[in-house]
C-alpha cells in the first residue's frame, strides 16, 4: 500500500495476526500469541498475482489471510508457497480453491500420504496432546496459548483439508510478474526434511520460515542442526535487510546469526552433559541461558536438549539413554 511507513502496522482487523508493511508490495502477517495463525506469512504483490509464502495454521486464520490479500492487492489470482511440511505452516491452503501450490519435492512426498481430511487417529493425537498439556510444568501465557492452538485444532478437524504442493521444485524457482521477481529456494533440509525459503532480491528481503525464529525458542527435533547451521550460513551470503521468521517478529541478518549461536550453545550443553553422565532429563534441567531465557516458546528448549543429548549418544558419544 504506497505511503504506508515502513515497519507500521497496517489497519486490518484479524485476530490471528497483524499485518506489518516491509516495502511497497511486501507485508508480513504476523502472528499473534492468543490467535490461530501459530505461524507467520509473507503476502507479495508480484503485479499480475498475489504470492503467499505460507498458509498458517488452519482454515480460521487462513480465511483471514485471504481477506487480507484482497484488501491489499485487490481481486487476482493467488499463488501459494510452503516452507516445509509442518502443520503449522500450510493447513490455511484449503482457503484458497484453485491456486497453485508451489513446494519442494520433500514436503509433497511428505504431504502426499496425508492430503484430504485427517484420520481418526489425528484427532485422538490431538486430544492426548491436550490432556498432556495439563501435565506440563509451563508459562501459564504458553500453556494458554497451546490450549488454544489445540482446541482450535480439534474443532476444525472436520472441515480440515491438507493439500500438498501441486508445482514442486528442487533447487529453486522464479516467478516473474510485471513488478517483481520472488525465488523460492531450498538449500535442503535443516529445520525439516526439506525447507524452502522466500527470497525478494530487489525488496533486500527473505522470508524464512521455521528456518528462522526470532525471540523464539526454534525446534530442533525434526531437522539436522549441523546441516541447519550450512544453510543458514548460505542465507547469509544472499545478502538481505529484512527476514521475515516462521515465528516472532520481523528481524535481520542478526537473526540468523542468532539461531545459529542458538544451536552450537545447546549442542555444547549436551555434549558437556553426557561427558558428565547425565541423562537427557537431567541435561534439561535448569536456567535456560540469557538470552534465551526471554524468549517464547520456553517448552521448547527441554525438548530440544533431549532430542540434541539422544543424538550425540547415537552418534557414539555415550550411551544412548532410555526413551
């Protein structure tokens, strides 16, 4: 929206997220901690269409975002990118009858085998997620925020539909309109089995996705820090002003830096663990160090040291512990 400042606020009513403008044509929905987005998208006015770099968490917060664009860009036709296949980031596509799905060849074959409506086994999934939740000694801001994010999740089950990616790259792909370019682009897995990212080279701006937290504890549990660390050292190279993270606010370069210090910390913390002898609940115990102990997400951190100690003990730096 021209003569909006950037980094302001854009006035448009959703509970599931804000929109922030970071360059004519380029604006960010970020998500709120009490809403149904969970994570973060990226809306792109590339002239002839509308590209939204991830859907969000399901169809509540996806109907906003569709709203969005259109109160933005006008009535054309949308495109759609995922980051990865985590449900967080692509169960809002179904609010988009028609556009094309753009993905790498990782998340389809991830995606394909659930696509249509979810099980009877997911919804029992969820409802134990919950019940555990009770049990969890957590933030009571956090547990209230999952509570939601879980409730939402298990009331929309009926109507959910997972759709994987219809147009599917390997390395990377362009798409041209008549007022910019956007490369999709994956370096491989890291976060995930596969992750793409969005990069804007004339608007010096990426949008991450879980590739990058900002103030957020990241999760490790599904990916490959070491191979994390590669790709978000081959981010940097790109050369950018702006990252827009799959969860959090609006960064920088800083950002990546900053995950990946993130990683190498807790790796030496479990390593320094299991030459200790400690077991995984014991190498999660205890203050989370500055400055991660003001990030969101704190639940995250427990997670991530047992999954990094269970990883280096199979790797043949101890014993590999009970589950």
């Amino acid at each position: 929206m021209p003569g909006t400042p950037a980094g302001s606020a854009l006035r448009f009513a959703s509970p599931h997220f804000r929109l922030e403008r970071l360059t004519d044509g380029v604006f960010a929905a970020i998500a709120t901690r009490d809403g149904l987005a969970l994570s973060n998208s990226t809306l792109v006015d590339l002239g002839e269409e509308t590209l939204i770099f991830d859907t969000t968490m399901g169809p509540d917060a996806g109907a906003d975002l569709r709203r969005a664009a259109r109160a933005l860009f006008g009535e054309r036709p949308i495109v759609l990118a995922i980051s990865h296949y985590h449900w967080d980031h692509h169960r809002g596509s179904q609010q988009f009858p028609g556009s094309r799905i753009f993905g790498t060849l990782g998340t389809r074959e991830k995606l394909l085998p659930v696509a249509g409506p979810p099980t009877g086994e997911e919804r029992a999934m969820w409802e134990s997620e919950l019940l555990e939740l009770e049990r969890q000694e957590l933030p009571e801001a956090e547990r209230a925020m999952w509570r939601n994010v879980f409730r939402a999740t298990i009331r929309t089950l009926p109507q959910l539909q997972t759709i994987p990616p219809d147009r599917t790259f390997e390395e990377s792909v362009e798409l041209h309109g008549s007022n910019r370019s956007a490369r999709l682009v994956t370096f491989g897995g890291g976060h995930s089995i596969s992750d793409a990212f969005l990069h804007l080279p004339s608007d010096r701006t990426v949008a991450a996705g879980d590739l990058v937290s900002v103030r957020c504890h990241p999760s490790l549990g599904d990916g490959d820090p070491a191979r994390w660390r590669g790709i978000l050292d081959r981010m940097l190279a790109l050369g950018f002003d702006r990252v827009v993270p799959g969860h959090g606010d609006v960064g920088g370069p800083e950002d990546l830096r900053t995950v990946r210090e993130y990683i190498e910390t807790l790796e030496e913390r479990t390593r320094t663990a299991l030459a200790a002898g400690a077991d995984p609940a014991t190498a999660a115990i205890g203050p989370v160090p500055a400055p991660y102990d003001a990030w969101w997400l704190r639940s995250l951190f427990e997670q991530n040291v047992r999954f990094l100690y269970r990883r280096a003990a199979s790797e043949g730096a101890g014993p590999l512990p009970p589950k």
